[in-house]
C-alpha cells in the first residue's frame, strides 16, 4: 500500500539537522512519503548559519505544481520562507490545495541566525497564518509576530489568543524555552489540550521545531485529528531530542531515526 503523502516547503539544510533534510527524515521515520519544494539553500553547520540564498518564487511555484498536480498530497508543511514575496506565494498555493497545512513561522535558527526579513513579517501575519491548519511557533517567533513576551506557562494562552487573531484554526505555542518541564499549549481558542515533557539535559537540539512541524503533517496526513497528530508528534521529538547527537564542534541535531533501531 501507498504510505500517506506529505510535502514539505522549507530551506535546505546542509549539515542535515534541520530544514528540509530534517523534514524528510521526520517523514521516512512516521511511515509517510515525503516530498519537498526547495525555498532556500544555506551554508549551515552545527556552529551556524554562514551564509543562505533564496530561491526564485518560480522555482518554488514550479516545484509546488510538479509535485501537487501529479502525485497529490495529504498534508503539506512550510518552514523557511524568508522574503515577503515567498510567503505569499506559499500562502497562495497552500490556500488553493485541499489538504491540511502545518505552518512552522521559523524566524531565527537554534543559534540566533535571521531567517526571515523583517520585510516579510505582515506577510506572514496577513497571508500565511490564515491558510494554517496548524501553526507552531516557538516563543521567540510569538514575541516577533505578535509583540506578547511569555516569561512563564501563565503566558502561553495570551500567547496563543494573540497568534489565534490572525487566522489559523489550531495554534501549538511551544515553551521550550521556560524553565522546567517542556510544556506546549495546543488551542483553538476553545478547545486547549497542555502537553507536557520532561526536561532532558541535552543541549543537541537543532532542527527541533523543523521536526515537530513534520511529525504534525505526518500525523494529519494519516488523517488524525489535530490534537491526536499534535501528541503523537510531541512524544516523537522528546524522544529524537533525548537521542540527541554531538555534531561537529557546536549544537548537533536531534536523531530522526531514534525509534527505528540501530545496526552495529
């Protein structure tokens, strides 16, 4: 039988933890088939971003149509988007495609590197989170969007209600990056599901969010509700980030293949 389709519209990673490479492993772990529309190619390794180059909006047009309109798709995730021009066209395209959309608005990498023009962020509030199924913002990226600050958990749902304005039915806010336990806040605006993991002393992280956002695809692609798709995918990081892995002489990714078993 035909694994679940999945495509993923990000930027290419080169030292594999992250973006596009990150997405796919996600994709082949969760027993989905994944595809992917190249937005970006970086110069990126585990100490940082050195350098990264945006793709023609045709490129990234033609991309979306070859895969779309012949092989079809059952969810679709956007990560690295990085000019207001991108995000448009993106927002168009998955607005027009009836499948769910998972909206990762990746604004800075693991080690602080900018990713998207300031230029692009009323695109993003305006055109992309309204075409989202689900977006999955991390506190930096609330802060950047909305102007909320989440300094502790009482934070999230003002986090979540001010992201919710713009337009996705289902907004995920990750607090990470609070102290203690790893909580998420998953909301509709009624409905609110808090998801929490342990804290895991591991500072090999990177692709973390770019991961997260896949699983979530994966999980609707199979057509699970949003938040069953949104637990399946929090337990599968926690466990790819307590499997974490040095990488070079700074942050290593996350292991995409933590749950499939290792040969000698």
């Amino acid at each position: 039988m035909r694994p679940p389709l999945v495509l993923t519209v990000a930027g290419s990673d080169s030292g594999g933890g992250a973006g596009i490479q990150a997405d796919l492993k996600t994709m082949l772990a969760l027993g989905t088939h994944g595809m992917s529309v190249l937005t970006a190619v970086t110069a990126q390794n585990s100490l940082g971003v050195q350098g990264a180059w945006e793709l023609p909006v045709a490129a990234v047009r033609a991309q979306y149509r070859s895969v779309v309109d012949d092989i079809g798709v059952q969810a679709v995730k956007t990560g690295m988007l990085s000019s207001a021009e991108l995000v448009e066209t993106v927002a168009e395209l998955i607005g027009g495609t009836d499948a769910p959309a998972v909206v990762d608005p990746v604004g800075v990498s693991k080690h602080g590197d900018a990713l998207l023009a300031a230029s692009a962020l009323d695109a993003v509030r305006t055109r992309l989170l309204p075409a989202a199924t689900v977006a999955t913002p991390n506190l930096d990226e609330v802060a950047q969007l909305t102007g909320v600050r989440v300094d502790a958990e009482a934070d999230l749902r003002r986090a979540a209600a001010a992201v919710l304005e713009y337009g996705p039915r289902w907004v995920l806010v990750k607090g990470g990056h609070l102290p203690g336990d790893a909580v998420d806040l998953l909301t509709d605006g009624s409905a609110e599901h808090w998801l929490r993991g342990p804290r895991l002393d591991n500072r090999h992280t990177h692709g973390t969010g770019c991961t997260l956002a896949s699983a979530v695809a994966c999980g609707l692609a199979k057509g699970q509700s949003v938040p069953d798709a949104v637990r399946a995918a929090k337990e599968y990081v926690t466990g790819a980030v307590e499997a974490g892995f040095a990488l070079g002489a700074g942050i290593g990714p996350v292991d995409h293949g933590w749950a499939l078993g290792r040969t000698p």
